[in-house]
C-alpha cells in the first residue's frame, strides 16, 4: 500500500477547488453537506498548524522531528 506525505494532503487541501454541481448534488441525495465538511477540514488545518508550531516551539534543535515538523508547517503556510 502506498503513502501520501502529510504535507502533500495538506497542500492539497489549500488547493481545492470548489465542487462540481454533480458533486455538489451527489452529496446532498447522500446526506452529506460537502461545502460544510471541506470548511470544517480546513478549519482543522489550521487548528493543526497552531498545535505543530506549538510543539516546535519547544523542540530542540537536535531533535530530528524538528525537520519533520517544520516542512509540515511550511505546507500549512
């Protein structure tokens, strides 16, 4: 199975487009409010982005999950 970075799913995530009206419909015939749950997962992200710099705040330099956390946040900026 394969993997997508972390940081690729968030860049992704900026990127969205907006829906198409068959999307749109599918979603709404389904229950399901599309606009509503793409705002809520960029929402996330940036509720994500506040904790990661958080954490890296206090991580030191040598840490090796600071790279890690920093090409995370570069993703979200």
């Amino acid at each position: 199975m394969s993997t997508t970075p972390s940081t690729t799913i968030v860049t992704n995530l900026k990127n969205l487009s907006s829906s198409t009206a068959n999307t749109l419909r599918s979603g709404s015939s389904e229950g399901i409010d599309m606009a509503g749950m793409i705002s809520l997962a960029v929402s996330k992200a940036t509720e994500l982005k506040i904790c990661l710099s958080l954490i890296a705040r206090v991580v030191d330099g040598g840490d090796p999950n600071l790279q890690t956390l920093n090409n995370i946040l570069a993703s979200l900026s």
